[in-house]
C-alpha cells in the first residue's frame, strides 16, 4: 500500500544523502522514482538536488503555485513512476502537500518527503506542518549537538556566535549561519543569549539552511 513519509531534522543529518541514495535504490531495480525539488534552491543549478558530499541528481524543480498532483501525472506520460522523492519539503503550501496526499491515495504512488522540521525561531514551517498533520508514517533523521545531546533545533547565528531572533524565515546560509543544537541549548542561545560554537568548515560546505540545508 502506498504511503507518504516525512523523513524530518534539523540540519545537517543527512537528509538530501539519503533521499539520493534512496533513488539510486529504485533506479538500480528497473524502478523509475521521480524527484521534485523548491524552485527556490537553484544553488546547483535549477533541477538538480546535491548533497553537501557531492553527490546529486536532477529533479523536476517546483514553483510555489505549481500542482504536484499535476506533475506526477504528467510524469505517467512518460511510463511508471514507481516513487515520488520531495527535497526541502518543508517550502511547500498546505495545498502542495494536499496534492502529494492525493498522489498516494489516488495515483497509488508512494511518496518520500524529506524537509527540515522548525526553523530558526523553533517556528514549523508550512510544508512541514502539514506533512507532521498528514503523512503516514514519520521518519526523524538524527544528528548530535556540539553539546553532545540529540539535536533538534537550529539556531541563525551572527559572525560572533550568537543567535539572531529576527529575521527571514528563508535565508541563504551555511555552517557559518546556522548551527543544530539540542533544545536545551536552543534555549540558552535563543533566549538566554548565550554564544554558539560554530563549525570550522571552509567557504565549499555553503548551503541552504532554514531555508533548505543541503545535507
């Protein structure tokens, strides 16, 4: 039976790696998944969904007002679409996730949505509200705090470490920007205005965080 997931973290827990990997898995059976990515990610060029490891795919880029319901039968034009992936999920409209509810329940395709959870407020995003509501079955993608604690927040940072509270929700940024951390450290840093280790990474592990980490 085919079902939606929501495959959900912060950043930096490998989410676009394993929605690639997980594509590579049909492909490598006869299988053809169809993968959807926001418009707004054009960072690799627009269509195509890359990892913060290098690896990519192409993928039908996907504009605010555009119906997935539409797209994934226009896919069927082309032969069998045994699985939709979504990447950066949590960009997509109440209605979009209505239609990747309506590909399962009426096209009988299974659909792997993969997206971010909260943003750097501790806030859901839209798409991720509603696949938390709708989807089948939920999948937390995990990855650790520099405190050593399970994280599940993020927090923007300004160049010193602290967090920044106002803001997009959508803002181009890297390790330099954003940092995951648990919720008790979210607390500290959000609120009590403590500051953050950052990564030490270079100039080449840019991404997409709240909005659309690459990972």
């Amino acid at each position: 039976m085919a079902k939606l997931y929501f495959y959900y973290s912060t950043m930096n827990a490998g989410k676009t790696t394993v929605l690639l990997q997980s594509a590579y898995n049909y492909s490598e059976r006869g299988m053809r998944p169809l993968l959807l990515s926001p418009a707004i990610d054009h960072r690799a060029g627009s269509g195509v969904i890359r990892s913060r490891v290098g690896i990519e795919s192409p993928a039908l880029a996907v504009g605010p007002d555009d119906d997935l319901y539409r797209l994934v039968e226009h896919a069927l034009d082309d032969g069998q679409v045994h699985c939709v992936l979504t990447d950066e999920s949590q960009f997509f409209s109440r209605q979009q996730i209505y239609d990747l509810t309506e590909v399962v329940d009426r096209l009988r395709i299974p659909v792997l949505a993969f997206g971010l959870r909260t943003d750097f407020r501790g806030e859901l995003f839209e798409g991720s509200h509603y696949l938390l509501a709708w989807a089948d079955e939920l999948k937390e993608l995990k990855t650790i705090c520099h405190t050593g604690a399970k994280a599940t927040m993020v927090v923007r940072v300004d160049p010193s470490g602290f967090a920044l509270s106002e803001g997009a929700q959508v803002e181009i940024g890297g390790n330099d920007r954003y940092v995951p951390v648990s919720r008790a450290e979210f607390k500290l840093v959000f609120h009590g205005r403590k500051r953050v280790r950052l990564f030490e990474t270079d100039s080449t592990s840019e991404q997409l965080a709240l909005g659309g980490e690459k990972v």
